[in-house]
C-alpha cells in the first residue's frame, strides 16, 4: 500500500496558516455553542456579542501575518489561492458580520433564546463566505455554496414561532435547492469536458473546446447552468422571487445580513468563476468573451431587466422592508454593469460599489430595526412625522437613502460613476441610458419616504428612544457613506491594486 507522499503533507501543513481565520472562527462557534449550553440565556446577551465580536476581530490577525497576496499562490493542494480579492473580502465579511451582530444586539426581534444561535450562525455563514471567494476548485466552490446557503436558511427561520419567518425560510430553501441543483449540474459538465475541477485548467480547456461545436452546445447550457445559483444569490432576475417574502419575513438585522453579505460573495464568486473560466486576453486590463459564448449580452439583458424591475416594483410597496427588497434586487442589476464591462475596471467598480452599499444598505435596515424596536412597524405610514419624534434616525435614513439613490455629495454617487463609466467605456450605452432612466425611477420611492418623515404629520404622538450604543452604529455607519462621497480616492487606490 502506497503512503502518502512526504512533500504532499509538507505543502498541506505550509497552507493551514492560510485558513488561520477560518480556524479561529470555528474555534468562536464551539465557544459560543458551550457558553450557550452552560450558561442561561437570559443573563449573558452581551456575552455573546462580545465574544462573537472577539472572534471575528481574531481572524483577522493571520490575514497581517501572511504573505503579499499573488494571483498564483495557491495553497491545500491547489484547492484555494491567496490573491487580493481572497484578502479584501475576507475583511470584508468580517465588517458585515461585526455590524450585524452589533445591530442584532439591540433588535427585539430577536429574543435572548434564540440569540446564541444567531450569533453562532452569523459567524458560520462569514465562515462560508470566506472559504467561497478563496476556492479556485469546483468541488470547494460548491461545497462552500451550500455551507453559506444552508445555514442562511436557519437564520431566516430563526424565529421558530413565527409563521412569516418559517414562510420566508420554506420558500429560501426551495428555491435555494433548485438553483444550487442547476448549478451543480452545470458544474458536472465542465467536469465531463476538462476531467479536472480546477478553473485554471477548465478554462484552458473551454478555449480549446469553444471551436468544436458539439462542445460549444455544452459549454452554452453549462455558463445557462452557472447562471442560475449565481443569480439566484445576487436576487437577479429571473431567480429575484424569493427576495422580497426572505426579506420581509426575517428578522431585520438577518435581513440586512442577506442583503450585502451572501449578496457580496455571489459577486466575488462572479468574477472568480467567469473571468478564468469564459473570457480570454487580460492584456491591458480589457478582457474577450471565449469565442461563442456571448454570456457578456446575457448578463447585460438581466442586468436591464433586474434593475428596471427592482425599481418598478419598489414604487407600489408600503412595506419598508419590502421596498428596500426590491431596491436590493435593482442594486444588484446595476452591479451586474461592471461584470459586463469585461475590463479590470469594470470589476474595480463592482468591488468598490459593494462597500459603498454595505455601509448604506446596512444603514437603511439599522434604522428600520431601531424604529421597530422603539415601537413603531416597518410600514410606511408609521414613519410620518418621525422627523420630529427621532430627528437623528430621520437624518440617517435621509443620507442612506440618498446614498442609495445616487445623489452627491454621497457615496452611492461616486458608486455609481464608475459603474456607469466602465458600461460607457466597453461602449454598451443603451445600458448606461436604462441605469440612468432607472436612478429617476428610484427617486419617486427613496423620496417617498423622506416625505413621509419630515414633511407629514405624525401618527403617532411618543418619542422613539435611540439608545447610545445604537447611535453609535448608526453614526458608524454614516461615516463612511459620507465620508466615501467626498474622499474616495483612498478606497479607489485600495481597489485598483485588486485587479
């Protein structure tokens, strides 16, 4: 019987400092599992988050101890790679798995049962998303998937006596299971066509297999295939359905959560699957679709088509969650713009649009979640006149939803600047023409509530209590997405050295 080979094991021991922060973190969800079974609920909340928090805080740490990311350093047998996009969103998972959890903490949606369970399941979903962005194989990429997939299920069904949480969460996993089949299946098929799982060599062998054209069918209904559980996590059209009911029916801060996190590394994954896989060139930062695979006209007919129904939809709701679900599904078709462009700067774009919308989303939702929590609905009629009962809630929300909207001096513009220029720049101007006439569209529904904050009357007679804490976050949180409206070179700088 043959051993394993000694350099096989020395190279896979070299690698495990690489995982470091996946370690740690699994590390913190068997403490937070024991300290939940030991100790009472009721007592320790702020246990929870302060070690959930430790835990995230410590995985970072590796991260400064390892190597200057190379798109060619590879690690655990080839399995993932350490290059500036593993780097970048491994923080930033990090920064939306801290802001949830702080913004949990203080949400009465949760109750202190149910709460060590969510904060364990936060930190295995950022765990899930970390290992999805790092892996270059297809088996990993599913396996992956499925671990940030399946456990964002439980977290949407957190709330086990409530029927509109257990709604969202039977029509999360059912759609979730189509799409993950479909694009397993997709995966299967370049397996069959390259026999090996890495993208690196499955994309040398599309190139080879783009001229024969019984293959070339194959490869069609595989990028098809991929498309589906890609879509389905950025909630993009046609696989968008299930975006609305999810988020009306978790919990805020979960919603908030499914809103930049699994959204984010749908992205991420984006770009780590099509770029190696079905476009060819890189020199001079522009990139060709393989030949036959016109997927770029694709995507950019799904990108038209999700931002236009996003906003429309989004008119007619008088559910804030609701409306701010459709807006997440239009934001998703902007993002699309940039993967379309086909150039570096198109993906540069794309990853510096998702940390402008994961401060001003993140915002939108805090608000909701404290307004709820101080007594008020999601609906929209419980916002009149809110301007005068929380003026410091009132103010947020504005700078988020005009951030959201696009409008300077606010981060959201700059966002969408360069979305917009990478589009113009490859040329697809009818597309820039739809994201614009989409950004007035949008207007009307953000407007809608800034309206009823400030400029109508009250409903409701009792002040809204903002604990310090909470402005805190909430002050946290506008910081950055005014600060990146006026000062953004830095971030651009951080960005442009990703790609």
């Amino acid at each position: 019987m043959t051993g394993i080979p000694e350099n096989f094991i020395r190279s896979n021991l070299q690698g495990i400092p690489f995982v470091g922060p996946e370690i740690i973190l699994t590390g913190a969800i068997i403490i937070l599992l024991i300290v939940g079974v030991i100790l009472p609920y009721w007592r320790y909340r702020r246990m929870f988050t302060v070690l959930a928090l430790l835990g995230l805080i410590g995985s970072l740490l590796p991260l400064w101890k390892l190597p200057t990311p190379q798109p060619d350093l590879t690690y655990l047998s080839g399995l993932f790679v350490w290059d500036w996009l593993t780097f970048f969103f491994k923080l930033f998972f990090v920064v939306a798995g801290g802001f949830v959890i702080l913004l949990t903490q203080g949400s009465s949606e949760i109750d202190n049962v149910e709460y060590s369970e969510c904060t364990v399941l936060v930190l295995a979903v950022t765990m899930g998303m970390m290992l999805l962005v790092a892996a270059t194989d297809l088996l990993m990429i599913f396996l992956a998937f499925e671990t940030m997939g399946i456990l964002s299920y439980l977290l949407v069904g957190m709330r086990a006596g409530d029927v509109r949480s257990g709604e969202a969460a039977l029509k999360y996993v059912l759609y979730g299971a189509f799409t993950s089949g479909t694009m397993l299946f997709g995966f299967s098929l370049l397996f069959g066509l390259a026999g090996t799982t890495d993208l690196l060599e499955i994309g040398r062998q599309v190139v080879a297999a783009s001229q024969n054209p019984q293959d070339k069918i194959l490869l069609i209904v595989a990028v098809l295939f991929f498309l589906a559980g890609l879509l389905f996590k950025t909630a993009s059209f046609p696989f968008h359905f299930w975006c609305p009911d999810v988020y009306e029916g978790a919990p805020t801060p979960i919603t908030a959560f499914l809103s930049v996190g699994p959204k984010a590394a749908g992205f991420a994954l984006f770009i780590r699957l099509f770029y190696p896989l079905f476009t060819t060139g890189g020199e001079g930062g522009m990139y060709e679709a393989v030949s036959g695979l016109d997927w770029p006209s694709i995507l950019a007919l799904v990108s038209a088509l999700t931002m236009t129904l996003g906003n429309l939809a989004a008119i007619h709701q008088n559910n804030l969650k609701r409306l701010l679900a459709y807006s997440s599904i239009a934001h998703a078709g902007y993002l699309l713009m940039g993967i379309v462009a086909l150039s570096d700067f198109g993906l540069r774009a794309v990853v510096f649009y998702l940390v402008v919308y994961l401060f001003m989303n993140l915002g939108a939702f805090a608000v909701v979640t404290l307004v709820a929590s101080g007594g008020g609905s999601e609906e929209i009629d419980s916002y009149r006149g809110l301007g005068s009962r929380a003026p410091y809630l009132c103010v947020a929300m504005a700078v988020f939803l005009f951030s959201l909207i696009g409008l300077p001096p606010f981060a959201g513009f700059v966002g969408k600047v360069y979305l917009f220029a990478a589009v113009i720049y490859k040329k697809i101007y009818w597309l820039a023409v739809v994201a614009a006439l989409n950004t007035v569209v949008s207007l009307y529904y953000y407007l809608r509530v800034v309206k009823a904050m400030f400029l109508e009357r009250p409903t409701e007679a009792s002040q809204v209590q903002v604990s310090l804490g909470s402005q805190a976050l909430l002050l946290a949180l506008l910081f950055p997405t005014l600060g990146l409206g006026i000062y953004w070179q830095p971030l651009a700088k951080v960005v442009s050295g990703m790609f």
